[in-house]
C-alpha cells in the first residue's frame, strides 16, 4: 500500500486515543470489530471494516495498541503511572497530553514501519504482529531502564530466568507450560474450524475467516480487562489459522483442523517462551503474542511455500 498522508493523521489519532483509554481496551475494540468485520464480508458488504478500522489507522494494534503501550512507559518514566507495563489503564486519567501525544506519535510511528515492512515481507510473515513487535523494542530503549531483556531481581535470578514467580509473571492462570499447550490445542480446533467452514462459503471470504478466531480471542479479554481469571489466546488462534489455510490447503477437513491444533499449541508455547525473554523481567511491555503472531506465521507461510 502507497504511503498515504491521510492514513498517517488518522494513525496519530488512533495512537492517540489507544493512549487514552489504554492499550488493552483498545486491543478489545480490535476484537469486536474484527468479528463485525467477518459478519459484513460474509454478509456481502461493500466497506472494509477488518482492513480500515480493526487493522487499520483506527484500531489497527500496531497503531492504537502500541499507542497504548508508549504512552504508559512514557508515563512511568515521568513519574505519573506506577508501572510502566500496565496496559489496562486509560491514560487520560494522569492528565498530561503529553502522555497522549506519545501515543499519537507511536500511532504514527506505527504506521510508517507497517507500510515500510509491507513492501517486502507482505506474503510472508505478520507484518503488524511484526511492527508491534519493533514498536515495543523501541519504547523500551527509549523509555525503559531494564535494557532489552530485562533486568532479573536477585529472586528471579536464583529461579532462573525462564521460571515465572512473584512479581515476574506474564499470565498466571497459563504460564504452566502444559495448562498453554492444552489451552493452544482448544483454541486451535476451534479457530481451525471457523476457517474451515468461513472458506467454504467461498474464497473471496476466506481471508476473513483466518482471523474470526483471533477476534473471538481478542473481544475476549474484556473479561481480563475487568478482572476475571480467562487466558490471553489471540497467539494462538491466528496462527492456527494460518496454519490450516497455508498447510491444510487441499486436504481432508480433518487434517485441516489437526493442523491448526498444532498450530494453537505452537503458538502458546513461542507465546509464553517470549514472556520469559521480554516481559515479565522488563519495566515496559514487549507483547508475547504479538511475537508468536509473527513468528509462527513466518514459519507456517514458508512450510506452505514449501510444502509442494
């Protein structure tokens, strides 16, 4: 997609707002409209709403997401918020529109680096999941004290870095590595069969289908945003996702939807593996699932080029 100064001023808006109301909110928003994003294209319907809104300048996560995640580092860093990893917290409410327009800049910041990744790496890889990735490396250089990886507690050290405890935790209820294995595997059937039969109503749709699951998964975590103990399973519904539509092309719908068990399961594991590396001993969010997202469909668009 051309550069578009339009897109740009709108971005700066969406990172703006993202700030505002925080970057988990404004994921969830992601997630509701993804879902009416699908119902429209199936339904037929003219307007983009998955391309312009869920994943676009409004609500794209790159943009409005990221936004969110500056912003609360930038916020930490001036002393108005007490963790620089919360997500959950509208920004609006330390009253400071420079924190805001922090995230407007990194809203617009997300949209140069998409559009860039996109000229070469459009067909391979994930290339928002990617640029939510590279947008949180710079906040947390820029921003954050704990260096890249973190910077482990004399605790956490004696445990090792790989093993969550008190403070340094991503998601409790599913840093067990076999309770995200089983939880990848559920969410993978599921998400694997909502691609199986979206497709079939035809190709033009099928596009749409490969991310109802991660939309479902992302409208979800209102239920995390406000408290309740549900596990974080976008990472693992969109690659499962891919996964059956770049490997199970052609197949029996059986071993499409195995496929994307695997694929659910992959994409838990490089999710909590990268909560481990980046997050949970670092003073900013570097997202897991933004990592798996791009990792595990890298690797399951090569094998489907690949795969004769």
């Amino acid at each position: 997609m051309d550069f578009s100064l339009l897109l740009l001023i709108a971005a700066f808006g969406g990172g703006l707002f993202g700030a505002a109301i925080g970057g988990l909110p404004a994921f969830i928003f992601t997630g509701f409209l993804v879902i009416a994003g699908v119902a429209t294209a199936i339904a037929g319907g003219e307007y983009d709403i998955i391309g312009n809104v869920a994943f676009g300048p409004v609500f794209g996560p790159h943009i409005s997401f990221a936004g969110g995640v500056a912003a609360a580092a930038f916020a930490k860093r001036r002393g108005l918020l007490e963790n620089g990893k919360d997500i959950t917290a509208g920004l609006a409410g330390v009253n400071s529109p420079a924190v805001l327009l922090v995230g407007g800049a990194f809203g617009a910041l997300g949209y140069l680096i998409a559009s860039f990744l996109n000229i070469f790496l459009t067909g391979y890889t994930d290339t928002i999941a990617l640029t939510v990735f590279i947008s949180a490396v710079i906040v947390r250089l820029v921003f954050g004290n704990s260096g890249l990886f973190g910077s482990l507690e004399p605790a956490a050290r004696q445990r090792g870095r790989f093993n969550p405890g008190e403070e340094q935790v991503w998601v409790p209820q599913q840093e067990a590595w076999g309770q995200a294995a089983v939880i990848g595997a559920g969410v993978g059937a599921i998400s694997g069969f909502m691609y199986i039969t979206v497709a079939a109503v035809g190709a033009d749709v099928a596009p749409a289908g490969q991310v109802l699951g991660f939309g479902i998964a992302a409208a979800s975590l209102i239920f995390l945003q406000f408290g309740a103990t549900i596990p974080v399973t976008h990472h693992m519904a969109l690659p499962a996702a891919v996964a059956a539509a770049n490997l199970g092309a052609g197949a029996s719908d059986a071993l499409a939807i195995v496929i994307a068990v695997i694929g659910g399961v992959a994409g838990a594991i490089v999710g909590e593996f990268a909560s481990r590396l980046f997050l949970i001993h670092g003073d900013t969010h570097i997202d897991p699932p933004a990592i798996a997202i791009f990792v595990m469909t890298t690797v399951f668009i090569l094998l489907g080029l690949a795969v004769p």
